[in-house]
C-alpha cells in the first residue's frame, strides 16, 4: 500500500527547535515531490515547504518559514524532514507530508498537487 507517516511532533517554547520526520513505503519516495504542510486549529491548511524529487532537490519554502524552516532527504532511510528552527506563536498545528509521485516537474506550493496525504503530525508552540 502506498502510506507516508509523520512523525517528530511536540511541544516546543517560541525560539525552539523540532525535527519532523515524514516516512514513504509502496512508492519510490526519490522519485517523488515532497510537500509540507500545516493547519492550526479553525484554520485553512497551507503551504510549508516543499522538496524536488531525488538530484533535483531545491527545496521551496512559504515566505513565512523562509530561513528557518529546512527540508531534506535521506534516501537510505527513505525520509524527507523539515527542520524547524526558531519556531513562532503562528507555526503550531497539525504537520502534514504529501506525495507527488514520480513527478516530472519541480514541486509546488500547493496542496492539489500532492496525494499521498499522511495523517500529520501536532505541533505545539507554547511558554
């Protein structure tokens, strides 16, 4: 079956760090587009970041996130991560990871481009 599977949420104070995981299987997770994504509480889910596929790489970032968020592949365990650096008030919510697989182009910032979805993850901000 085809499944991705985040993992890395927390509870982190305004400044912190967390490191999210997102874990493939049934597809070729180097050839595939990676996005993040993310949705507080009553809120609309939006864009993150997002990974090209294997040698292309050349993650995208929301303008939000820019310079302190991080998307990177280990293909060895079949992982994409977001690091996530100095975390605000306005990041919490639930982290999402989402495929296009075997894409042909470079990887956008929007959600309809993206199915498999995996169940996400919680992040909390707080003091």
């Amino acid at each position: 079956q085809v499944q991705l599977v985040e993992s890395g949420g927390g509870l982190v104070q305004p400044g912190g760090s967390l490191r999210l995981s997102c874990s493939a299987s049934g597809f070729e997770i180097d050839s595939s587009n990676i996005g993040w994504f993310r949705q507080a509480p009553g809120a609309e889910r939006v864009e993150v970041g997002c990974i090209n596929k294997k040698y292309w790489d050349a993650p995208e970032y929301a303008d939000s996130v820019k310079g302190r968020f991080a998307i990177s592949r280990d293909s060895n365990k079949r992982m994409v991560y977001l690091q996530m650096n100095n975390l605000r008030p306005d990041d919490p919510g639930v982290y999402y990871c989402a495929a296009e697989i075997y894409a042909t182009g470079a990887c956008r910032l929007r959600s309809s481009a993206y199915d498999p979805w995996g169940q996400g993850t919680q992040v909390t901000v707080s003091s």
